[in-house]
C-alpha cells in the first residue's frame, strides 16, 4: 500500500481533456434546458484491496447537472472528497487514513416523467489520492472510471436522491491492480436556471 512512484503528469492532463469536452458538450446543447446544483453525502467502503486496509469511511460530494441534451441524457460535473480509516489489525496505525478528491464528468440517464425516478451514471476523470498519520505518502493522480445508480423524487422545489456510485482508480504501486470504492449517497439537487 505504500506508493513507490507517482503517476506521470500526463495522466491528468488527459483527464482534464476528457472533462473539457464533456463540458464543452454541454454548453453547447444545454443553452435551451436546465442547470441543477447537487450536495449529497453518506458512507464509503474501500473494496477488494483497498479495503483490507481501509475498509470504511465517510464522503462528501457535490455536483452540477447540465441537461437534458439529448432525450433523458443530462451530462453531470461532480466532486468528492473521502477519507477511508485504516484497519489497525492490518495497517498498524489506527490513526492512519487515507484521502481521495476526485473530480468526475459523465453522462446521467433518467425517465423524466416517472414520479420517482431510477438513473444511471457512466464516467471518468481524476482521483488525487493522499494518506495521513504519523508516516504520510506523496499524494498520487490518476486517471478514474465511475458507474452510479439510484433514484430520485421531488419534494417541493428540491430533488431527493439515493445512489450507490463504484469507483476504480489506479493504484500507487506501478502495476497493480487498481483500486475499488463504493459510495452510499443521500443528498438534495436544486435548479438554478430553467429556461423558458
């Protein structure tokens, strides 16, 4: 689990690629429909791997919904920061953790008409990973690939989400295997701009 050589800068550079044009698709199919704000948060569980040493934790995320552009396809922007604690049994240092910040861009799919809603998620973009405790390691970027799923209802002039969101990103270690993450999400969407 300790990292021995960081990503190269071109792994994030061709992330914040990917994220540019998604963005750029977006403003320019979205003038016409609506802009929504996202803040959500709950429970992260480090699987396989990463979960032998930090099995559990805490998440935040907050995002931005562009759409729809096309039918029920809405492209979403989102951030997250997590810290995972570590197993003393395994790590040693109960009071070691790990930190991710991830930024991911993607395309959303719901039925619109439906009184609650189930969507779904695909994407991809950055996790900067970083450790903290008595013997930190150099913060690590790598590139992250994000599958969701939930559903979601109206409540006044909010939205209501539930979701279970899987995340893979790179390791710290040059060729192993990647890292896996589950996020358990509850949070509210609101809109900023509709358009008329």
């Amino acid at each position: 689990m300790t990292a021995t050589r960081p990503s190269t800068a071109r792994v994030p550079r061709r992330a914040l690629l990917l994220l540019a044009l998604l963005t750029l698709l977006a403003s320019d199919r979205a003038g016409a429909q609506s802009v929504a704000l996202s803040l959500g948060g709950g429970a992260a569980i480090g699987l396989g791997r990463l979960g032998e040493a930090f099995p559990h934790g805490a998440q935040l995320t907050a995002g931005v919904r562009l759409g729809p552009i096309a039918g029920p396809m809405s492209v979403s922007l989102d951030g997250t920061f997590t810290s995972l604690g570590a197993d003393r049994y395994i790590v040693g240092d109960p009071n070691l953790s790990t930190r991710l910040a991830s930024l991911t861009a993607g395309l959303s799919f719901s039925p619109r008409a439906w009184r609650v809603r189930p969507y779904g998620l695909v994407g991809a973009g950055i996790t900067r990973r970083s450790a903290g405790g008595a013997a930190p390691a150099p913060a690590v970027t790598s590139l992250d690939l994000t599958g969701a799923g939930g559903a979601e209802t109206n409540l006044g002039r909010f939205i209501v989400y539930a979701e279970a969101r899987y995340r893979r990103f790179g390791s710290a270690v040059e060729d192993d295997p990647p890292f896996e993450l589950l996020l358990l999400s509850l949070g509210l969407r609101w809109a900023t701009w509709r358009s008329r």
